[in-house]
C-alpha cells in the first residue's frame, strides 16, 4: 500500500514541479528517496 502512495506522490511531484520549479524538484526527489530508505529500514 506504502508504495503505491510514494508512486502516486512521485508521479504528481513530477508533473507539477518540472513545470514550475525545476530546482526544488531535484531536491525534493532526493528527499523523498532518502524517507523512503528510511522507512524500508525501520520496517525490517
């Protein structure tokens, strides 16, 4: 279920923020990542 979120998420961050503000995409794709890791490993 977790991870059908994070698709749903990444697909509207990608369409919304390489529109409008390539920058903090990058960025903010970096972090999402990084959560997602996180809570891989606390999940185990």
């Amino acid at each position: 279920y977790l991870d059908r979120f994070y698709g749903a998420m990444q697909i509207f961050i990608d369409k919304y923020y390489k529109e409008t503000k390539p920058m903090q995409y990058s960025f903010l794709k970096a972090g999402l990542k990084l959560r997602h890791q996180i809570e891989k490993i606390k999940l185990k």
